[in-house]
C-alpha cells in the first residue's frame, strides 16, 4: 500500500495505491461518489480496494482537486476539473502498472465520472455501481437535502427559501452552501448544462450494477448501454449503503463486481 | 505543508496526517484531531481538513489519522472500542515524542470527543492530553448503536408513540398496509435484537460511553465544550449525562467553559457554523489557562491577527 500525493504542482492530488505495482494482473481507479456520499462510503470502498489488491489488482484510489486530503477547497470542484483528474490517476496507475488491463470503476457520481473519463482516456473496462445518470435532478436532490436539514432543525415555517432560490444564486454567479459544501456556479452549470451521460460505453467491457429500484433511471441508458455486446446490467439486492454511515459491506455489488472481474481478466470469455 | 506519517500500533500501523505550522513559535503546540464513527480523518463536509489547515495557519501542529485497518492505514480490520482507544493514546504520544512538541491539545467531534476525554485519563503521560476540545461529545450510553451488527437504534417507547398518540389513530390502522413494510422492517429489528441479545462489542461501547460523565468530572485540565443549539447530543447531555450539574462541573476549580452555537447542528454543517466552530476553538486556545497558556497565546494572538475579518457570531 502506497499513500501519497501525486499530479501537477498547482494541482495536488492525493491517491493511495492498494495492491502490487508489480504483477499485478490488472488496474482499477477508483472514482469516489460526491460530496458526503464519499464520506459515507469510503471506509467500505478503502475495505473492498484491499480485498481486490489481496486478489491481484492494483487499485488506485484517489481524491478529486478539492475533495477530501487533495489540494484546493471544495468551491474549486466542478464536474471539468474531476474528469482531468481521473485522467491524471489513469495515467499515474498506467505508469505503475505498464502494459496491463486497467480500467474504471465508479459508485454513483463516481459512476458518471468513469463513463465520461472513458471517452477522453483508453479503458479496456468499466465496472459501474449505481450510477447517476443524469446530474440535474441528481443536482436537485442535492439542493433539497439542505431544505430537509433546514426544515429538522428549524420549524418549517422559517425556512424562507426554496430550490428555486438556490437556482437563482448560481444563475446570479453565487455559490452556495450544501450542508458546509460551497457548490460553485461552474458546478452547477456543469451539472445541469454541459454534461450527459455517454452514448456509449467506450470501453471492451463494462458492467454496470445497480439496484431494482433504479430500474427507470436505467431504462433511460442509451441503446449502446442495454442492448450493445460491450455492456452488461446486472441488477443486485444491496441497500443503498451510501445513504448512511453504517458499516454494512455491499457484499452484493462486490461479489457480483469480483467474479465478473476474475472472468473478464482471467479466463478470457471477455477478452481484454 | 502536510507530511504523511505512519503511527505504529500493536502490530498494525495507522495512516497519519501531520499539517506543521507556517508560523515559527517559541513552543510547538499540537492539535490531535480525533474523527467520529466509522470515518475517515477528513470528516463530513471536509470539516477535519479545513480545521487542520486553519490550525497549522496559525501556528499548530495538526494529526488527523485512520484507524487500523481502516481508510487508508493498511490492512483490513473489524474494529473495536478498545482498539480505536489504543489508537487515539498511540497517536497522542508519537505526536508528542515524533514532533517533539510541548503541549499537545486534543480535538474530537462526537465519538472523537469521547476517545479524546479517555485518552486524557491514560496513565501513561506521554499519551495524556494537556488540554480538551470537546464538540458535540457522545456522552449517553442509552443512544449508542452498532450498525455493522444490524443493531439499529429503534426506540420501541418512540415507536408506540408514534403509534398510538400522534396523529389519527384510525387512519393509520386504515393505512396501515400502506405503512406495512416499514413496521415490519422495524419489527424486524426489535425481534432479532431481543432473540440475539445484546452484541457483546456494544456493551463494551456502552460502558466505554458511560464512563464519560465520571471522567469528565475528574479531569482537572482545560477544556472547552462546544455543542449545536439544535443538536440532539446536548440534550442528551444536559438532561440526561448532567442533569442539574450533577456531575458538578461547574464546582470544579477549573470548570469546563461552554460554546453553544445558535442553531447549529451535530456536525456544525454550514460553512457560517463551521467558521463559528474554528473561531470558537482558536478564541479559548487563546485563553488557555495555566501552564499551556504562554505557549499557545502567542500563536493563537497570531491567528487572530491574520484573521481580522473572520466573523465569530
């Protein structure tokens, strides 16, 4: 295991390395999901990178510019500046691995962030946990679980503002606060105006997991995503475990996720 | 400047996080920063990260570190009360022996304020704290939970109030195969936590938690107390671990001093409560008490003067 920062001067990124940098069978990035969602999950997801190094993968996990131990405060987050720097983990890994399948992994926006870095950068895989698929309502969730805290911890009647309000800042030009996050106006223009889910999944193979309940989210995929040969959909009987802080393992999604690793990788079905 | 470091621990080794201070200062003050349950030491809205470097601006030496087998300290864990206890003593004392620091502060949210208050009754006074910041402190053992164990918090008293007293009474029981999966889902939770008794790991954390009033009245250091207005944690405090003073803090010669932040909540989750929360953590370092007291004036009078236009209130 390897911690420490690496990418460009201006723009430190911190990443650990679970697994052996030499002989390792393949390499996973791992793209965290957004906000406290990466903090929800990232004890599990740190636990699931281990038992994928214990099998041979080397995973790279990393911090976006101006999430948790990288540089930068979380004003400077945007959806443009994440996709560059899972490029730049990519090729950090790539340089660690050399010449050995290595692909993507994501969890809900982390899920967003490999399909989109996969256009940009080679992958010869992705493998995709619930994914959100489209970041506008996922923005509104987002801006109303600030109008739920508000209206637990104030009565509701003085609670005076409303999504629209938050909407009519960032189109102002302001940031505005999510629970102690400072989402900023390219945040928001990001993920409402500028970013769509691929046509395509842009890698050899992909897997994509996700819970019954997200079926309509799902069924709204791209024809490329659900009846191509490159993507598979596979639905998994988890709770939403990014939802709270408890340290249930998705046993579900990383069962699912290693024996379609162990058969795209090693017995060649999906040849890499 | 941050410096990654490894603390050993037994036979495990925690990953650490050491922010040093851009200012020079006659003494090296540091700040233990001890996260809460099941986290990681960047915290919720980034809020242990922002503290450190707002710290180590003003002169501080900051640790912030997993615990093993968690995050990112190498190896996989399922881990303890007693363990993260044995972490938080082992990350005090490399911090004061590895920095060579003279005063060395503890700071802890919730479960952190916890391991924070025990490690300062450790024997061994290399592991000691010689001051306390304690935010939200999780002090009532009737309101802790495991839920790896699937022991959800489910309150049956709450439950049959809800039930029975508010609300239409009729209604529900018309609407009940509406509500159906929720009653069995908690029904479920209440059936297996009595046919699987008590977790012994949860009685350890109950016992751990319900040490905390006793320690609280018999550590004689200084120690700050800082509580959301609308956080659930105070009450449970102040009605239920003290009551009426009854573990007569305010008795004591060097009294525990109180910040409560209007309308703040348990993780203090706006960026105006969290700049009401540094504040108030840097206005009483400045005031430190007693023997610390020369060492960390001058840095946190430094502070304060880099931050004219920091509002606290």
């Amino acid at each position: 295991m390897k911690v420490q920062y690496f990418g460009d001067r201006g723009r430190r990124l911190f990443g650990i390395l679970d697994g052996p940098s030499h002989g390792a069978r393949a390499g996973l990035v791992f793209c965290p999901p957004f906000g406290e969602e990466m903090l929800t999950t990232y004890a599990r997801l740190a636990r699931w990178s281990k038992q994928l190094a214990d099998s041979g993968i080397a995973v790279l996990r990393f911090h976006p510019f101006g999430t948790g131990e990288s540089g930068g405060s979380f004003a400077d987050f945007h959806v443009e500046g994440a996709l560059q720097d899972t490029a730049t983990a990519i090729r950090y890994l790539r340089h660690q691995i050399g010449a050995k399948p290595l692909g993507l992994f994501g969890l809900r926006f982390g899920g967003f962030l490999a399909a989109q870095t996969a256009i940009r950068v080679s992958a010869d895989f992705l493998l995709l946990w619930s994914p959100v698929v489209k970041l506008r309502p996922y923005l509104r969730e987002l801006l109303r679980t600030r109008l739920t805290a508000e209206a637990v911890h104030l009565r509701a009647a003085q609670v005076t503002f409303s999504t629209q309000n938050m909407v009519d800042d960032f189109e102002a030009g302001h940031s505005v606060d999510i629970l102690g996050y400072e989402f900023s106006p390219a945040l928001y223009h990001h993920m409402t105006k500028e970013f769509s889910w691929p046509e395509a999944p842009n890698a050899r193979n992909a897997l994509l997991l996700h819970r019954s309940s997200e079926r309509p989210s799902v069924a709204s995929l791209p024809q490329e995503w659900t009846t191509g040969e490159t993507a598979e959909l596979k639905v998994v009987a988890d709770l939403p475990f990014w939802e709270n802080y408890s340290s249930v393992f998705p046993q579900g999604f990383a069962d699912s996720s290693q024996s379609w690793l162990d058969q795209t990788l090693t017995h060649g079905n999906r040849e890499v | 400047m941050t410096e990654l470091v490894n603390i050993p621990v037994d036979s495990w080794m925690l990953h650490g996080i050491v922010h040093c201070p851009g200012l020079s200062s006659g003494k090296r003050v540091g700040v233990v920063v001890y996260h809460e349950n099941y986290n990681t030491k960047f915290g919720t809205h980034r809020l242990f990260r922002v503290l450190s470097d707002r710290l180590a601006s003003a002169g501080f030496y900051v640790l912030r570190y997993d615990d093993r087998g968690m995050c990112d300290s190498p190896g996989i864990h399922d881990l303890t009360i007693a363990d993260r206890l044995a972490d938080a003593r082992a990350a005090a004392k490399f911090f004061r022996e590895v920095y060579k620091l003279d005063v060395v502060i503890g700071w802890g949210l919730c479960l952190g304020a916890t391991l924070a208050l025990h490690t300062s009754a450790s024997p061994d006074p290399h592991e000691q704290l010689d001051a306390l910041v304690l935010c939200s402190i999780l002090a009532d053992p009737g309101i802790v939970s495991l839920p790896q164990f699937g022991y959800e918090r489910v309150e049956v008293s709450k439950l049959a109030h809800e039930f029975f007293l508010r609300g239409n009474l009729l209604r529900k029981l018309l609407n009940a195969p509406r509500s159906f999966k929720f009653w069995i889902q908690k029904l479920e939770v209440i059936a297996r936590r009595h046919l699987q008794g008590t977790p012994k790991e949860l009685g350890r954390m109950k016992a751990t938690i319900g040490r905390v009033g006793g320690l609280l009245a018999a550590y004689d250091g200084p120690c700050l107390m800082i509580f959301g207005e609308k956080d659930s944690y105070l009450t449970d405090f102040t009605e239920r671990v003290n009551p009426g003073d009854r573990l007569k803090l305010k008795e004591k010669p060097n009294p525990p001093e109180w910040v409560l932040i209007e309308d703040g909540d348990h993780t203090f989750s706006s960026r105006e409560k969290t700049e009401q929360l540094f504040q108030a953590t840097l206005n009483w370092l400045e005031r430190l008490p007693s023997r610390e007291q020369s060492a960390v004036a001058n840095i946190a009078s430094n502070f304060q003067a880099e931050q004219p236009s920091a509002a606290a209130d």
